[in-house]
C-alpha cells in the first residue's frame, strides 16, 4: 500500500496564508522525530496519525508527522 501522507493542499489560502508555512518553517517530516510532532502539538485540531489535519495557527492541510516553530506540546 501507500503509506506516503501528502498534506500539501493549499486551496483557498491567501499568498500571505501560504507564505505563513514556510515562514514559520512548516515541513511535513519534523525534524525532531516523535518528540515534537503535529500530532501532538495543542494547536493540532481533526488529525490522526494517518490523516491530515488543520491547525490554529497555520493555515492549510497539515502533516501529523510534521513541524513549525510555533509548536507547543499539549498540556
């Protein structure tokens, strides 16, 4: 099967939105490793570890398994 989650939609987003994730250094494969992962940052919202979700503070479809500086780990 394909197990490569692409979470890279961008519709509806203004230049300014778009530009947001990679000025907030959005990628879809934290560098951090399970530590510090969308999944489990308390800005995740609609995700699983299969799925794409959103985020409250970066616009767009986001990655579980991906990163941004602005990441917070869940209380």
């Amino acid at each position: 099967g394909d197990d490569a989650l692409v979470c890279d939609d961008v519709t509806g987003l203004t230049p300014a939105e778009t530009a947001a994730r990679t000025s907030n250094g959005y990628v879809a494969n934290s560098p951090h490793g399970a530590a510090k992962q969308c999944i489990n940052c308390s800005f995740a919202q609609n995700m699983t570890a299969s799925t794409c979700g959103t985020c409250t503070v970066i616009k767009g479809s986001i990655h579980p398994l991906g990163y941004c500086n602005l990441w917070v780990a869940k209380s």
